[in-house]
C-alpha cells in the first residue's frame, strides 16, 4: 500500500525483503500511522530507535587466546519508562533483527501498559560451541561495555534466546561489582534467591494460556475440545505446552528444532517434554507420527502457538495454515506479507506484542519488587500476570472492533497511540 508516510519519510528506500524483521515491523507500523493518521512529526520520531549501540566484546578463550565478538544493544523508546527487553545469543542474531525486537518491545509494553519503552540486545556467537567459563566472560565484557547505557531507571535487560537466569545473574553482578552495591533492578529473569519473581520463568507460557483461555470463548469451545499444536519447546513454546495441558488443552503436536510430534487424540505432553530432556530429541518416541517443523505449521488444530523464531508464517505457506486461533508465542512469527492472508481466511490472531507479552509484564513485576525489597508470593504474581493479560485482550478486541480494523492492526494502533500521546505530552525536546 503506497504510504504518503513512507514517500515523505522513508529516505533509505531499500529492497523490501519478507524475512527482514524490520521491514515487517515497519509496514504494520507505517499502516497503523496512517490509520491513526498520525502527526507527522510524531511519525517521524517513532518510527526510528532511539539510540543504536555496538561494541566488541573481546573474550578469553578457553585456549588462552582472545576471540573478538560483536554485539549491539538498541534502545528503541523511552518515552513511558525505562527501555526493556531481552539479549539473545545467536550465530545469525543481526542489527536489524535486533532493531525489530527492540520496536516491538516498545509496542508490546504500550499494549499491556507497563511502564517501560523498548530495547533489545545481541551477540554474534554460538552458545553451543562456548563453555560456561567463555559465556560468563563474554557476557560480562558485554555487560562492562554498556554499563553507561543500562540501569534500573534506564534500560533492564532480561533473557531471550539462549539467554536464561544464569546469564542475568553474571550481568547484575558485573553492574553491581562496577557500581560498588548489589542493584537488582538492573536486570529480569533473575534467579528467585538474587532478586528474582515467583512465576517469571513460566510468564511467557502463563501469559499465553490467559489470552488463549479468552480467544477460544469467542469460538465457544472447551479446553479439552480445542487441538493446539505448538511450534518450539524452550521457555516459550515448552512450558506454554505444559501449561495448556494441565490446563485441559489436547496438544496434538509440539516440535523442537529438528522436527515435532503428532497425534491427533493429544500427546501426554510433560512425559514428551521428559523424553526432549533426556535424549536430546523426539526421535524415538511411541505412539506418535512424526512431522517436520514446516508440515507442524500446516496441521489440522483449533489453535496454532509458533512459539519458536521469526518468519515461520509467510507468503509461502499462510494459505495452508488451518487452525481458528494464531497465538504468536515468539516474536515476529509471521511475516506482514502473511497478515493479509490470515486476515482474508477468518483466522483469528493474538499477536505476538500481547500473546507474548507475559515475559515483560512479570519482569515488571520483578523490577517493581526489587525497587521495593518485597517479594510476592507465586499465587499473586500469577493472579496479577492474569488480570494484566485478560484486561489488554479485551482492549484489544474492543479496540479492533471500534476502528473495524483486524487485532494485528488494533495492536499497533493501540500501542501507537499510546506512545505518541505520552510524546505529546512530553514534548519533543528538538
Ligand atoms: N525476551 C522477552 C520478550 O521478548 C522478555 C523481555 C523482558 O522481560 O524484558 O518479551
């Protein structure tokens, strides 16, 4: 759709490429602002970062030699709080993928109003091939190399992929050695024992049964008669699984990276998972067909969770996706090439900036504990991680309904809105 925002704006016309994180987060953006016909100034604002770091990241090898490792960290946002979001270790991780994560932070807390903007980081590595003895010291040169940029009041990194509480752990502790007090606040996804929430590790998963428990009522469908299949087994995908399945859910199929599971009368998901954890792989496991991680995606389900990477869902392969429910446990699981496709096959999607959104609205909470030395128990944390899902769904539908726009497009609006009326209100300091 030509966007007299993008011809007015846009001065690094490029190539637009589907599998470009950004480019997707910025046309469902450039259509949101037109939608919301946008200030122009305001525009011209939100749609870039805030700030773009890079650093290198000299590390001792465990061979006594010194490898160099790049890393960024952009801090999209600050215009309602501190910027917030993960670091993810990847050999592929690039700065335009981190730049996309980092605006899609700033959007997800704007849509279950947390007071924070957004940021992401990222190191070029493998995590496989390093040993914990080369992760913590990466990941301490990384965190001395931002120590100016991060801080409770200023951006509070968490985990993301292939980053976990230990990493947080050894990231607080090299902000606290430097400030010379321990600062829990710096980082989420701590450890409980260092300052970390009750219930923050399963947050994500938590997050995504609420809002799938308020989408299958639209369809008036039980629990226990709604097939979900779900792409991933980390934090994300893994306990999402789990979740669902207590919760009554008949998980089909569930994959991890090389391949996934079905059967169609449901799978005893936590003995699966147990098996993952074991033998490293589903390869072996009774009583199930076995699927490739694309033929997962096109599965016979009601809801469908790609709780694993970015661009699962794309012009390739939307018109062969047969679930009722998307629910976008990763982030950017689908590409904005597919949204239309979706949209025009009656699918009914959660997007990620609130089916995901569980992660950062517990680490809210963590930040606000540690800022207070008081700790909740896990049945409060998880009552409140309920109401604050429950509440910005049925924003969200409402919101979608008001401007007859579909919750991919409501999302983005609402989160715009939200960010352009706290920069309005502020002022733009120029
Ligand atoms: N990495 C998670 C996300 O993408 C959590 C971020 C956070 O808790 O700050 O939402």
């Amino acid at each position: 759709m030509p966007s007299m925002y993008s011809t007015i704006y846009v001065d690094d016309i490029r190539e637009i490429k589907e599998e470009n994180p950004f480019e997707s987060m910025m046309s469902r953006f450039d259509r949101a602002a037109q939608l919301l016909d946008l200030d122009p100034d305001l525009y011209a604002v939100l749609r870039v970062p805030n700030r773009e770091l890079k650093v290198y990241i000299p590390t001792r090898m465990d061979s006594g030699r010194i490898q160099v490792f790049e890393g960024f960290r952009v801090q999209h946002n600050f215009a309602r709080g501190p910027a917030k979001g993960g670091i993810r270790y990847a050999p592929d991780v690039n700065l335009d993928e981190v730049r996309a994560l980092a605006a899609w932070m700033t959007w997800k807390c704007a849509v279950v109003n947390v007071p924070f903007g957004g940021a992401k980081g990222g190191i070029i590595c493998d995590p496989q091939q390093m040993s914990v003895g080369e992760l913590e010291r990466m990941t301490r040169r990384y965190a001395a190399e931002l120590l100016d940029f991060i801080g409770p009041e200023k951006d509070v990194p968490a985990p993301d992929m292939n980053t976990n509480e230990q990493t947080m752990a050894w990231i607080m502790d090299t902000y606290s050695m430097h400030a010379r007090h321990t600062v829990t606040a710096v980082v989420t996804g701590k450890p409980i024992d260092l300052g970390g929430s009750s219930g923050r590790r399963e947050a994500t998963g938590r997050g995504i049964l609420f809002v799938i428990n308020e989408a299958i009522k639209r369809f008036k469908m039980t629990p226990a008669e709604t097939r979900v299949v779900v792409q991933g087994s980390g934090n994300v995908g893994g306990i999402g699984a789990r979740l669902l399945h207590e919760a009554g859910y008949t998980v089909v199929a569930i994959s991890d990276i090389h391949g996934g599971i079905y059967n169609p009368a449901g799978i005893n998901i936590p003995e699966a998972l147990d098996y993952l954890r074991t033998t490293r792989s589903f390869e072996g496991y009774e009583g199930v067909d076995f699927v490739n991680n694309q033929e997962l995606l096109e599965l016979e389900c009601d809801v469908l969770v790609p709780a694993a990477t970015e661009n699962q869902i794309n012009s390739q392969n939307a018109d062969k996706i047969k679930c009722k429910v998307l629910a976008e446990g990763a982030n950017g699981p689908t590409t904005a090439a597919a949204d239309e496709v979706l949209h025009k096959k009656g699918i009914f999607v959660i997007p990620d900036i609130l089916a995901n959104a569980g992660g950062v609205t517990v680490s809210y909470f963590e930040w606000v504990q540690d800022r207070m030395g008081y700790f909740w128990r896990e049945d409060v944390v998880n009552e409140r991680l309920q109401d604050k899902m429950v509440a910005s769904f049925n924003d969200l539908c409402r919101y979608a309904d008001a401007h007859s726009v579909d919750t991919r497009t409501a999302a983005y609006m609402l989160a715009i809105d939200r960010v352009a009326y706290d920069t309005r209100m502020r002022g733009i300091y120029a």
